[in-house]
C-alpha cells in the first residue's frame, strides 16, 4: 500500500451540545484536516493520485460543505433556534456531536469515501486516515485500521 497525505485549512465555528465546560458556547477554530489516501500501486505517472485532485475533489467539497459555517449537531435545541431565523448556508447541522473525534470520523468513513465515488475515483483509492487538528496542540485521528 502506498500512501500521500494533504492538508487543508477551513474555518467553522461548534459547540458541543450536553457537554459542561467552556466548548458549550458557541466558538469558532481554524481546523487543519490531514487526510491520507492510499492505493496498491502507483499510476502510470508515478503518482498515488495527483495533489491537485486531492484539493479540488476532497478540499473542494469539504470547503463547500463546512468552511466559514456553523458545525451544530442536529439535535441541538440551538440548531433549531438558528436555523429559524437564518435565511443562508451559514448553518450546518451535523448528525454528531461536533468533536474533533467526531469530524475525523465522519469524514473518514462518510463524507470523503461518497467524494472519492463521485469523482469515480474510488475505484482504487481508500481514505486511509483522517486528522483533525482543532487547535495547533489539539487533534484528533480517524484510521480504517
């Protein structure tokens, strides 16, 4: 198995619903999302796959679907409350908790696999790994193994 990892930066602001401390109230962080990618044998170019399509496919969509958003879980009576007075995108309901945990996992095992099929690029690359970085001394990992 052969693997490449890339990089992106998104921002979003959570809260974590049911929880007593001070991430209960709404906030807001710069994650860097780390994912690795792997495949069997490398592409006719030497290649896993190309960086630029991880950042188009993977990045773009995650940009699409979580930067400058607020991450709430769907059961959170906030959620609710925002989302009756918001008339944009601005809100995102998740169906977690938005933990660090979470967001690696959910990326790793739904949202990039379902990227990877659309951009008919799942056909020999796995999403091996996932990092969320919450703060520069705080992540999470996702791992398939």
């Amino acid at each position: 198995m052969l693997q490449i990892t890339r990089q992106h930066v998104i921002s979003a602001a959570h809260r974590l619903y049911d929880y007593d401390g001070r991430c209960e109230r709404l906030h807001g962080h710069n994650y860097r999302i780390e994912v690795t990618i792997g495949a069997p044998t490398l592409d006719r170019q030497g290649m896993v796959v190309d960086f630029a399509e991880i950042k188009k496919h993977l990045f773009g969509a995650l940009d699409a679907a979580w930067d400058h958003r607020t991450l709430l879980y769907v059961h959170d009576p906030l959620c609710g409350h925002l989302s009756a007075v918001l008339d944009d995108a601005s809100l995102c309901p998740v169906p977690f908790n938005p933990t660090a945990e979470n967001m690696a996992a959910y990326l790793g095992e739904e949202f990039f696999p379902a990227v990877l099929r659309q951009a008919d690029l799942s056909r020999v690359l796995t999403v091996d790994s996932v990092v969320v970085h919450e703060t520069e001394g705080s992540s999470a990992r996702w791992s398939r193994s």
